[in-house]
C-alpha cells in the first residue's frame, strides 16, 4: 500500500510517494517563479502552480506505473497564508495569488488598529493584526479591483489558500473545502467557535459565501483522478498546512513538545493541548490540528526570513550556492563581529516590525565575504533561539528538546549552530520531508489505517541528535553581541 501527497511550497510544488510505514519512496519537485511587482509585494502564478503540479505527479506517477493500483489516497499540504481567488467555473486564477511575505495590507492593518480592532482580531483567531496572515491582504484586492469585488459578491469567484485551490482543480470543482489549519490563519476564522466569524468577514470585506467549507484534516475532500492520469479516482484525505503537518509528523502529540521547520521562514511550534490560549506578547495561538471534534492548540513563533537570506546572498549578491555557501562560513572561526539582520520583509517574533529592514552591521575593512556568510547562518540560529525563549517562557518550560525538519537541516553546520546557539538539543528528523509526511499521516487517520493518535507516536522515526558544545558563558557574549546589533537597526 502506498501513499502519494502533494507539498506546495512558498518556492516550490513537490510529489512525494510514501509507503506503509512512512518512508519516502520517491519525490519529484518543480520550483514556481517568485514576482515582487512593487517593493514588498510578492506574488506567485497560481497557474503556474498547477500545471507544476499536474507536472511533478505525472513524472513520479510515470516512473511508478505498477504502484498506481496500490496508492490508497492523495494527501496534500502547503504553504499556509498564501491566497488566491479563482473562477467558479473553470477553477482558473483571476488574480495572482498573494504570498504570506507580502506586505500590500500594511495600511489596512494601520487602519483596523487605530480604530481598536487589534484586541478582537486577536482574541478570536489567536493572530496578531499583520499583514502576514491573508486578510488584509483580500481587503487590498477587493479595493483595488472592483470587478473582482463584484464576482466575489455574486459568488462567480471564490477565495482559497492553496490547499483550496488545488482541491477544487483536483476535483474538477467539485468539492471547495480546507482544513482548520489552514483556515485558522486568515484572520477570518474563529479558533475557539472552529468556524468562519462573520465579523471578521465584514472586518476585512470578505464575502463569507466566497470562503470554502471547512473540514478536518485526516477527512476526505473528494475523489481526483489527478486530470486523467488515473484510471480509477482517488480519495483525497489528509490536508494540513505546511507547519502543523510538521508537528503531526514529528509526533508533537503532548503539550511542552516542540518543533521547527526551516525552510524560506521558519515555524516553531509548541503544543499546549486542547485548550487555546491567547496572548499579549506577540505569541500566535495556532490550531495545530482537530480531530473527532477536538481541538489541539499551539503557541507559535514565526521568523519570517530564514533560509531566504541564503538564497538572498546567492541571488542578490552573487555569492555561491548553499553548499558552497556552508564551506564560505566554515573558512573562518567567527563572523568577526559581523550581523546581518534578516529584515527583508520585517520581523516576526519576539519583534513583530513589519516595518523593519535588513542590514549588515559590524563591517570593517578585515571583513569580507566570508564574514557575512557566517553571519547569515548565524542570523537563522539566533531567531530560533529568540523565538524559543519566548515560547519557553509563555508556556513555563525551562528546557526541552527542539524536533526539527526541512531542507536546510541537510547543513549539519546550521544544525550546530543552531544547538550551540539555541542552547538546546536538537533533535532532526532523518526524514526531511516532514509536513508531506505528516499530512500522509493524518489521511491514513482518516482511512481507519491507525485507531488513534496515539497510534501514530509509536510508528518508527529515525533522527538525529545535535547536543549543544559551545559554553553558556561563550554563547551569552554572542548572543548579546547579536541583540545589541539587532537593536540598534531596529531603532534606526
């Protein structure tokens, strides 16, 4: 018995084929085209997007033709505040789909916050007022585009994060539907009520009959045969956004467990049980997932840049690729006083600065390139480090280990790093591919293949452990060497 999932990505759109056991048999992967019309603004081709999807399926199912029979379902999971609005009709975008690192809501934000809608947005969905979460950024597009704005009415458009929107081509549009995942972090949806909240919708002028059903995840979002490619079709069951998958695959399934996927940003999430609570420090409370009508929360510390700001130095700077990036960083012993502050689209937390920017700080004439390598790895170890201690202290942890996947945890040095400086055990899972797995998982829930949750905890899963070296005394003096530049760009 096999397993195929889907796993669209902010920079890419992969097939995976999993087995029984949730060993990766086979993937394929096609990266989209990233767009940045205006400074801030970033879009994809959703488009695109599919037809990179119908692509990658094609190929993986074509190299398994024998398996086709066998495959039991399709699983999907994605990159969670991506929107896209799309025809009813034909399922075809009508406008690029948003990304979460986009900042075109800013002013609509400002504007629901110095009106005092900052306590209720937070209060119901457990996120802060940012344009990083989708509602604003569907306020900007109905103002921007009044055809748009009257088909959204008349319900020949429809509103989607990608999951939605992948479910409706599958199913030839005939199921629109999300999970709570994924709903939970539009700014349109009650995480305590588990459903779509009407002031909310009128808060940010989103028609509520536009905004897809809402299911569990492990449940069944219709039947696909994937644009013709199968001959019998298949159930789709198991969709979760691409961070809760995570924490599902990484068997987060007590409260105090923790994990982080590093990827273009990186999630941290630390579950907290049934019971949600909310914040005023600019920790998230996530629906980490619902099952049999019941609910597990998280706390959640987002950083916003992440491997981004190596792809950063490859694409804006010329500088090598990431492994070749790695052995840059290695060449020296330090970054010799050298920061780089990866707010390129702001800063999530502990800082929440959406206005804040990038920079390069502690240059000297001894400085050179490899300096600000090592600064940028060193810059992804020192927000996870941040962000835990938020969490840690939020949910009255002093320690714990720290569950980790995603593709940049092929870098043993950022492993390390991140241990050393996290303070913390590392504990990375030997199957990078975590959220694809985790959404697998929750369709196999779905299909009666395990009893329980519990069920899941005892499967195997392979990692391996990164235990901090470095002196507690000689990562403080870094640690306040890295707030001190951290500061002194933020009040620039």
């Amino acid at each position: 018995m096999y397993f195929l999932a889907i796993d669209q990505s902010t920079s890419a759109t992969k097939a995976l084929l999993f087995d029984r056991n949730g060993v990766s048999v086979d993937r394929e992967s096609l990266e989209h085209r990233q767009h940045h019309p205006h400074p801030g603004w970033v879009e994809h081709d959703a488009e695109e997007i599919w037809q990179n999807t119908l692509e990658v399926l094609r190929k993986l199912l074509g190299r398994h033709a024998r398996k086709r029979r066998q495959i039991a379902s399709l699983s999907i999971t994605n990159q969670r505040e991506t929107v896209v609005v799309f025809d009813r009709a034909s399922g075809r975008p009508l406008a690029p789909a948003m990304v979460w690192q986009c900042r075109r809501g800013d002013p609509f934000c400002a504007a629901h916050r110095h009106s005092g809608a900052e306590s209720l947005v937070h209060r119901k969905t457990g996120l802060r007022l940012d344009a990083y979460f989708s509602g604003s950024k569907l306020q900007w597009l109905v103002w921007d585009n009044l055809d748009l704005r009257k088909k959204l009415a008349d319900g020949s458009a429809l509103i989607g994060t990608m999951d939605a929107y992948l479910i409706y081509r599958l199913t030839g549009g005939k199921v629109f539907a999300t999970d709570h995942t994924n709903a939970s972090r539009t700014l349109l949806f009650d995480i305590h009520a588990l459903q779509w909240d009407d002031t909310l919708c009128a808060l940010w002028d989103v028609p509520r009959h536009a905004l897809p059903e809402v299911r569990e995840s492990p449940d069944q979002f219709g039947e696909t045969t994937i644009d013709g490619m199968l001959s019998q079709p298949l159930p789709i069951r198991g969709v979760m956004g691409d961070s809760q998958a995570s924490l599902f695959a990484q068997r987060c399934f007590i409260p105090g467990s923790a994990k982080i996927t590093f990827g273009t940003g990186s999630s941290v999430l630390l579950n907290i049980g049934s019971v949600a609570r909310t914040l005023d420090n600019g920790i998230l409370t996530a629906l980490a997932w619902v099952h049999r009508g019941v609910p597990t929360y998280a706390f959640e510390g987002i950083i916003i840049s992440s491997a981004s700001t190596l792809t950063w130095l490859r694409d804006k700077l010329g500088m090598p690729d990431v492994l070749e990036l790695e052995q840059l960083a290695l060449s020296v012993a330090d970054s010799a006083g050298v920061h780089l502050i990866p707010a390129f689209n702001g800063l999530g937390l502990p800082h929440w600065r959406p206005d804040a920017r990038a920079a390069i700080t502690g240059l000297t004439p001894a400085s050179d390139r490899r300096h600000i390598a090592r600064a940028a790895f060193e810059s992804i170890a020192f927000q996870v480090r941040d962000v835990l201690d938020s969490l840690r202290r939020a949910a009255g942890l002093s320690s714990g280990a720290l569950h980790a996947d995603g593709g940049p945890t092929a870098s043993s040095f950022l492993m390390q790093l991140t241990a050393d400086l996290g303070c913390t055990e590392l504990r990375v899972s030997n199957m990078r591919d975590c959220s694809p797995l985790g959404a697998v998982l929750a369709g196999q829930l779905g299909l009666g293949l395990h009893e329980s949750i519990a069920d899941l905890a005892r499967m195997p899963h392979a990692e391996t452990i990164y235990a901090p070296h470095a002196t507690a005394e000689q990562i403080a003096a870094r640690h306040s060497a890295w707030s001190r530049a951290l500061h002194s760009v933020l009040a620039s």
